[in-house]
C-alpha cells in the first residue's frame, strides 16, 4: 500500500489537526488503496448449483406463478366481476402491480445472487425479518396446499381403477339415498313421453315450470322444482363422503381419512424426490410438471367447446361484459387480489429461483413472459371450464348460474360430472386430474424449495447435504398439515386457506417494495440494473424496456400504495365465517388469525436476533441500520459516499454470522492509520478491535462470500 498520505505510527497528532483533516487522510488512503475491491461474484458457485439453461428458470417461475387458481379462482372471479369486462382492471393491475413487482423479484435474486432473508439483512440487518416473513408465508401455504394435490391423486386413481361412472351414481356404499341426486337424463328422460306412465301425487306437470327437468332421488323421478331441502348431487358426496369426510365442526376429530392419507403421503414423497438433488433437478422436472398443463388444458378446451351447451357457458364468461362493473372499486379490488395471489409475489419463491440464474440473463424479458403466460392460463381455463359448464347445465336442464361454483367445488364437484357425461369420460377425467396435479405439485416444489435454499445460504456446510434440509423440511410441513387429513382437519384446510396468505402475503411484497426504495435506495437499484443489463440500446428500450424510469417510479409510489389497498381488501372479513357458528366456532377465527400474523411476527422477531447478534459480538449497534459490506453493490455505493459517510463505514462487521473468515468489502487501512485518524480516545474504544480485524482482512485470502456466499 502507499504510504501517501499516510500519517506515520511515530507521529503523534497535533492539537492543530482538524477531525475534517483526519477524514480526508482516511479517504484519500482507500480510495487510492489498489487492493481495496469488490470481489466479480458473477462466476456460478458450484456448491449452490444453478440452473441448467435459462429455459428451466422460466418454466420453473411460470410453474409457480401458475397453479390451482388460475383453473378454480379467476373464471368465477371474471364471471362475478363483469365477465370479459373484467380483463380490464386485471390488465391494468398486472401493468401498475403484478409487472413491476415480479420484475423487483427477478432483480433481486438476480444481482444479489442469494435469497430473501440475506439480501434483506445486507440492506439493513435489523430488516432481515422481511426476507424471513416471506418464507414463513410459503412454509404456511406449502401445508395445506399439497391437500388438494393429494385430492387430485384419489381421483386419478379412481380413475385408473375404473370407477369414473361411481362418483356419478348413487348406489355406491359411501352415498345417503334420502339426499343423493342423480341427474335424470337417462333414468327419467322418457317419463310420461307416452301419457301412458302413472303421474305421482306431487307432479302437477301443468304448473309453470313444471316437467321440464327431472332427476333421480332415492329411487323415483323428482321433478327439479320438487327436490327436498339437504338433496346433493352424487360428485358432490363422492367427494364429501369418500374423499374428505369432515366432521361436525372445526374442534371435532375423530378418525384419519385414509383416502386423503394416502394421497398426501404420495405428494409429499414426489415434492421430496424432486428436490433431492437441488435445483438441477427441479429445473429437469419442470419440463413436464410446468408444460403438460398448458397442452393439456388447450386439449381440454377445444373438447370443451364442442359441447352441447357450451355456447351458453362461453357466453356467460366472456360474450355478457357488464361494463358497469369497471367503474366498482369492489372490482378493482378482486383482480388485484387475484393476480397477487396467482402470481406467488412476496412468496420469496421468485427471488431464490432467480437467484440461480446468469448474471447477465434478461429477467425483464423473462417477467413479461410469466405474467403474459399467467394471464392466458388464466383466460383459457376460463374458457374451458366455462364451456364445460355450459354442457353441465343443458345436461341439467338448467341456466349456467346455476351450476357455476368456486375454489375445489369447482374443481372436485362440478367438474367431474360434466366429465363424467361426456364421451370417453375416462379420457377427459384423467387428463382433468393430472392437469391440476401437475399444476399443483409445480407451486407446491418452488413453495418448499423457498426455505430450504434459504437455510442451505446461511449454513453453507449444508450445501452438499441439501438433501437433509429437503427431507427434514417436508417431514416438520409433513407433520404439521397432517391434522388436515383428519375428518376434523377439512376445517382446518379451509382455516388456512382463508387466513394463511392473504394479508401476510400483501404485506411481504409491499415491505419488500418500500424497503429496497427507500432503504437500498432507488437510485442504488437502478444502478444495480445498468449493472445487469448496460445501457439501454435505444430511446424504445430506454422508456419501455428493462431500464425504463417508470419502474423507479412504480417502486416508490404505485406498488406500495396499491400493496397498501390490498392488505386492506385482505383483512375484511365476515364472522363468523360463512355465517355457520356451530361448524366454524370463534376458535377458527382466532387460530387463523395467529396464522396470519406469524409472518409480520418475523419482522420484530428477528430484529431482536440482528440487535443480541451485534451486541454480543461487540458491533457497534449503529451499524443495524445500515448497508452491510457484503453487499455485492457496496464498493459501487461506497464511493459515492461523502468523506464523513465513508468513515462511518469503519464500523460495520467484516463478516457475516454464518461466515468462517472476513467477507464483503475490504478496506484496507492498518490500525496505526485509525489509531491516528480517531484520537487516542477514539483507540480505546475502536482502534484494538479494528485493528486485529483489518489485519485479519489483509491477510486473509478474500472471497466475496468466503466461498460461503
């Protein structure tokens, strides 16, 4: 090192030397300090692994992004909120929130080459609890969701055992007869066609509406207006009575359902194999699990709107807009709803997968695309499954409204018994089932892969046994969600469903945006961008591509005053909840909102960590709130610091807890230079413990993560 400008350890300090003076000395030191940098982490750290081609990346987001909701949540949505004038507000919401927030996302895992708890810590330590609030919201998502995918396996396998006509009849030893409806297309179809069949006491066919539709209850023909109160359709006792088999209420267990059992037990062992051997794996697999959905459903609706009466059904999607409903902030409010949910943003998920990917990969490009891709899911499943409604209904012999039900009703009820009337029912049921399986267990891996790259970040030894995190990880969710497949536990999924990642979610995404704004700074994420991408090629690109001001705008004002509104949309609710008291008692409620708040709890929690952790290893306290020296921006950021800043610097911790050896920046000034430059009282306090660490720094052999990170 020079020793211009350096004062010499013999030279004792004058009265006359000015504290601006000393600052000056310090900085010009390092400044002109060759030596001190910032470690190229570019290079792939084989350890960690990373994806095999950018192409596994993207099939892997898209694999989140795009699950269960996009077949049984957006049509009803759509069709409750205006039909196809709903496409409006939720375009405008993915170009205002679903856009720039996925794009923050990619960014970040991107650039910082690490997941969510750690670039949030190397911001600010005493923020790190935001990155730990998003895991804990996919961990509480991954328990009860991997249910329905294990509903969707007792189906299959119903299917693959020939028993696709039984969930439609009502002769099976799980059904009530008093209350089992069959529709009566086939067993009452030719009632009284002659005039010759005796009339029943209660069929007066001259009334209005009368004799036009029949249906098949214990063994006689009613007539559709006559049916008695409790009557269900058979798939909806298929699965009531075989599949799930709930209790009387929430606080009521009494046996395990062993159908329900077993599919979970299949699922949880998949997730785990898939995610055996880390992202390598999981980037292999996603070749099927993301992209048989997308054929399969295009197969589903080209069958679907060959249907008799699918005109109707499409017709109530897409061809009945209600523009009214454009102008209803209640409307508003579902497609945001619906897109932040769709999209997993704050889920943690999509920054640890992009972490995996190349330096220089275009995740601008690859943001459009899971969001353009979510989007036409979303629409041609409607389309779908509204066509298949259609025929549903004439099959009923009634109005589309009728028949159109929400979330895993839609899915496991209605579904199936319009599958289960069309020509080669086995075909179109299985192709059905294994579609939201395959949906399923995509979300489900990235969801459980969240926390496991987290730890596998921190406790770097872990990296080469990352299948003991992976297995240890399912069995504590494993353990955890068991409950809900108990006959008590149906409740308890539905508790979870309502509760786990609604409003825990819309606060993960709206702090991450307000902490990288204003705590890593706007300007620091641009910078980070032109980093990424260098400079925009053309004035197009410059204001509608990657480096386009509106995304610096969005960050600080659009995303979190529209995250905001959603944590309030989120947090209305009605008790007791469906307004069924003795089913779901107080206690619902009460639990569920624990489970909501777990998330936010890991913002203090965690502060409180970050506050014994510096005290404890003798850190001045001041350095919580600010940018860590491991950050991969930080020698860029440093240099544009005032001369008083770059001081203040001195204090951060040369290494993080988990690091073996000093990591991050190095500043490269002997302790006889700080002995110096602070005073002889400022020694006492700092000069010893800054000493031993920069000589520890200048002779230790530096690595941007101390091959740790």
């Amino acid at each position: 090192m020079s020793s211009e400008g350096l004062t010499s350890p013999t030279q004792r300090r004058t009265p006359t030397d000015s504290s601006t003076v000393e600052d000056q000395r310090i900085a010009t030191a390092i400044e002109k300090d060759t030596s001190s940098r910032e470690i190229e982490v570019n290079e792939i750290d084989p350890c960690r692994g990373a994806w095999g081609n950018q192409l596994e990346f993207l099939l892997s987001t898209l694999g989140m992004a795009v699950g269960l909701g996009n077949i049984w949540r957006f049509p009803t949505r759509a069709f409750n909120n205006g039909g196809s004038a709903f496409l409006v507000p939720y375009i405008c919401c993915a170009l205002l929130f679903g856009l720039p927030a996925v794009y923050l996302e990619f960014l970040l895992g991107q650039y910082h080459r690490t997941t969510a708890p750690i670039i949030f810590r190397r911001f600010a330590p005493i923020l790190q609890g935001v990155g730990w609030m998003a895991v804990t919201v996919s961990s509480l998502v991954a328990i009860y969701y991997i249910i329905i995918i294990g509903w969707s396996t007792v189906y299959m396998a119903a299917i693959m055992m020939g028993d696709t006509e039984r969930w439609n009849k009502c002769d099976n030893a799980w059904n009530k007869l008093e209350t089992c409806l069959e529709s009566g297309i086939q067993l009452c179809k030719h009632f009284n066609s002659t005039g010759n069949e005796t009339i029943p006491s209660w069929a007066n066919l001259s009334l209005p509406n009368r004799g036009e539709f029949f249906v098949w209850l214990n063994s006689t023909c009613y007539d559709k207006v006559d049916i008695p109160p409790g009557a269900m359709p058979a798939t909806e006792q298929y699965f009531f009575e075989y599949v799930v088999k709930p209790s009387s209420g929430f606080l009521d267990f009494n046996h395990m359902n062993p159908n329900s059992f077993i599919g979970m037990n299949i699922c949880w062992l998949i997730v785990a194999l898939i995610l055996w051997k880390g992202v390598d794996y999981m980037g292999k697999a996603s070749y099927v699990i993301v992209t048989l959905p997308y054929f399969i459903i295009i197969l589903l609706f080209f069958r679907g709107i060959t249907l008799e009466g699918a005109e109707d059904g499409l017709e109530f999607y897409l061809g009945q807009p209600d523009w009214s409903k454009v102008f209803e902030a209640k409307t508003w409010g579902e497609a945001l709803k619906q897109l932040c949910f769709s999209l997993g943003i704050g889920y943690g998920g999509l920054i640890g997968m992009s972490s995996f990917s190349k330096h220089d990969n275009n995740c601008f490009r690859d943001a459009l695309i899971v969001i353009i891709g979510d989007t036409v899911m979303s629409i041609v499943g409607g389309a779908a499954v509204f066509s298949t409604l259609g025929f549903l209904a004439h099959q009923r012999g009634t109005t589309v409204p009728n028949v159109v039900q929400d979330g895993f009703s839609l899915a496991f009820v209605a579904f199936p018994e319009a599958l289960g009337k069309m020509p080669l029912p086995e075909l179109w049921s299985f192709l059905f089932f294994i579609m939201l399986f395959f949906l399923g267990i995509s979300t489900e891996v990235a969801y459980v892969n969240v926390f496991c790259s987290s730890i596998c970040d921190q406790f770097v030894s872990l990296r080469k046994k990352k299948w003991m995190v992976v297995v240890g990880w399912c069995l504590m969710l494993y353990c955890i969600g068991i409950v809900m497949v108990t006959d008590g536990g149906f409740y308890w999924f539905i508790m979870f469903d309502e509760y786990a990642a609604g409003v825990s979610s819309c606060c993960a995404v709206t702090a991450e945006v307000l902490l990288v704004a204003y705590v890593y700074g706007r300007r620091n994420q641009v910078a980070d961008m032109l980093e990424l991408f260098g400079p925009a090629k053309n004035k197009f690109t410059s204001w509608l591509g990657p480096h386009s001001p509106y995304f610096g705008f969005n960050w600080m004002f659009i995303t979190p005053t529209l995250g905001s509104v959603l944590i309030i949309l989120a947090s209305i609710r009605s008790y007791p909840y469906q307004d069924k008291p003795e089913i779901y008692p107080l206690a619902f409620d009460i639990i569920g909102w624990i489970v909501c708040l777990l998330p936010m709890a890991m913002v203090p929690i965690f502060a409180v960590f970050a506050y014994f952790e510096f005290k404890n290893n003798g850190h001045d306290l001041r350095g919580l709130f600010m940018k860590q020296r491991q950050l991969k921006s930080y020698a860029r950021i440093y240099k544009k610091m005032s001369l008083k800043d770059r001081v203040k610097q001195k204090i951060l911790p040369n290494r993080e807890p988990w690091d073996e050896k000093p990591s991050g920046y190095k500043f490269n000034v002997t302790s006889e230079t700080m002995s110096t430059s602070f005073g002889n009282s400022a020694s006492s306090t700092y000069g010893d413990t800054y000493g031993d660490d920069a000589n520890l720094l200048n002779s230790a052999s530096f690595s941007s993560h101390s091959k740790s990170q």
